[in-house]
C-alpha cells in the first residue's frame, strides 16, 4: 500500500522588485502559516550573503521568528552554511531555538559559502581552517550530553534533541552523510547534476547511527502549479528572470512576470536557465502531478522539498495549496 510522501517548503525569503526586506517576512510568516494548516512537514530556510534578492542573511534568527508565528510545523536550516560560523555559537543558537519551541527546530549543515569569494572572506575572518567533517564533529560535541565536563560548553544547546541534517549538491556530501549516519538533503532545485548518483552512493554507503537507522533522502525542486498551464508558465518567469540573473552576474530582487522571455535571455542563457531547472516543475495539476511522481518513482526520496519564486504573494500560497492536493505517493 503506497503512502502520500511528506511535503515540505524551502523559503529563499526572496525580495520582491519594488519591496523591502520587511515585505518579504511578512509575507514568508504567513506562507509558513498556511502550509502549516496545510499539513507540511517543515519550513526551511537558506543562508545567503550579499545578495540583493534574498532577505535570509540571518537565518538563524528567522527561524526563530517562523517558529514564533506558527505552532506546530518543523523550522530549520536548509542550511546553516557552518564554514562561515564557528561550530560554538551555532551550537548556542540552535540550543536556544530548540530551547524555545522544543522537538520543531531542524538543523541542516552546507559547507559552501553561500555567497562570492569576497564575502566568504569577510565572514570566515576568524576561520581556523577546520575541514567540514571536523567542523560537524566539533557542533555534535557541544549539542551532546557527553560534553557536561567539557571546558568549553554550549548553554543553552548541551544535551538537546536538534536533529543534524546534511546537505549536498554533488557526491562529496553523499559520502558524508553516510558516513555519519545522518538523514541527506539533496539541492536538485539548482544543482541537478548528480542527483542519482549522490542518493545512489549514500545509500550504498550508508552506516546506521544513535541518530538514524536506515538512510533518509530528501530532495528539493521547483515547483510552480497554478490552475492552468498558461497562468503556471507566465508566473514562472519571475523565476527565470531571477535565474538568468545569477547566471549573468546581474543579480536583482525577484521581478514581476512577464508576457515573453525574447529579449531577456540569450539561447545561452536559456540554455543554461534550462538545465538548472531540469527539476522544475510547472503547470496545472495534472502536468505537476504527472512529473513530480515520475521524479519520486524514479528516485525513490523519501521527503519532497518545493521551492517557489513567484511575484505574487497570492500564487505562491496557491501553487502550495495545490500541490498538498495532488496525493503524491512516495515509491514502493
């Protein structure tokens, strides 16, 4: 007997074309709000640095403040990117998030900056050059109760439940989080690449731990439903727009759609744009619901994550509302 696979959100916190920051969080709490009654699993968000269309720099503080507006849905990091901090003061962090509304607070680790070089730099200024699997070791230390007799400890964070996720866009991750035993979150909504063979791999290598018996896979994709193709395929090209940007260099808040991309992508471009969303997935219900089963038989992802870039703040929370309605199954 099939069962309808867990649903889950990831936010960019996107900045809309001609609004603020304080728009975008409005409006992200009242997403957060709605896919909650909408019976979704989590609500996850993503650090970013130096980008003028994503409001996410500090994450950890906004998921507090998404915890705060809702009431029983899970709010994490889809991630933390850990090089940029020292492992002792996510440990304080997430210890006084999962102080504050306990058993709801997820914590997923990246190892990429999450912004340029330049930035990196000016975050890790204090790095000591500590490799990511040691990094990640030395944050489970200060979250264990093992630690109590530690000369350096994190209070609040010592002892708590806060599950660790790894995250990835290549194989190199799927070692890892199969190493340690850990639930692995694969980036497939910009990096579709080496999707099969990092499940493939962490699967194949995964060892049981404290944390997590049999390996876990969630991926995350675009999705765009709307109730007609046509209005689906106009909408999303905010999200085009938005992504030939980064692939230009020419990086701008989320900008309203538009009747044709002529004139704003090259065929490079749009060459480009197309292969970063090889999962992407637009249309009326049954063209969504039609690929996006195809994509869970084919790899088997125990959790679906959705990442939507829309202008308006009324399409997003109906793609959302749609796509808790097409029944997904996850695969036998």
């Amino acid at each position: 007997m099939k069962q309808n696979i867990p649903l889950s959100v990831l936010d960019l916190m996107p900045v809309l074309e001609g609004r603020v920051a304080a728009n975008t969080f409005h409006n992200s709490a009242k997403l957060a709000q709605f896919v909650e009654q909408a019976g979704y699993k989590r609500y996850w968000l993503a650090e970013h640095h130096n980008m003028e269309s994503v409001a996410s720099s500090a994450t950890s503080v906004l998921i507090g403040f998404i915890a705060g507006s809702t009431a029983t849905i899970r709010v994490g990091s889809g991630g933390i990117m850990l090089p940029n901090h020292a492992p002792l003061v996510i440990a304080e962090q997430f210890g006084t998030l999962a102080s504050l509304y306990p058993h709801r607070i997820d914590m997923g680790l990246g190892r990429a900056p999450g912004t340029d070089q330049l930035t990196a730099m000016a975050l890790r200024r204090n790095s000591n050059g500590s490799d990511f699997y040691e990094e990640i070791q030395e944050l489970s230390t200060y979250l264990s109760a093992e630690n109590k007799n530690g000369r350096v400890r994190a209070i609040p964070g010592e002892g708590l439940d806060i599950p660790m996720w790894i995250l990835g866009s290549s194989t190199d991750s799927a070692y890892l989080a199969a190493r340690l035993g850990l639930p692995y979150a694969f980036a497939s909504h910009f990096a579709p690449t080496y999707l099969h063979a990092a499940i493939r791999i962490y699967r194949e290598n995964f060892q049981p731990s404290a944390h997590l018996q049999q390996p876990y896979v969630l991926t995350c994709v675009n999705v765009i439903v709307a109730d007609t193709t046509a209005h689906a395929e106009h909408i999303a090209t905010s999200y085009y727009q938005l992504v030939t940007g980064i692939i230009s260099g020419k990086r701008r808040p989320l900008p309203p759609p538009v009747s044709s991309m002529n004139g704003i992508w090259t065929p490079q471009q749009e060459s480009a744009v197309r292969q970063m969303a090889t999962y992407a997935f637009v249309g009326d219900r049954e063209t969504v619901k039609a690929g996006l089963q195809d994509f869970l038989d084919t790899t088997g992802a125990d959790e679906l994550m959705a990442v939507t870039h829309l202008y308006d703040p009324l399409d997003k929370l109906r793609s959302y509302e749609l796509l808790a309605e097409l029944g997904l199954t996850k695969a036998e």
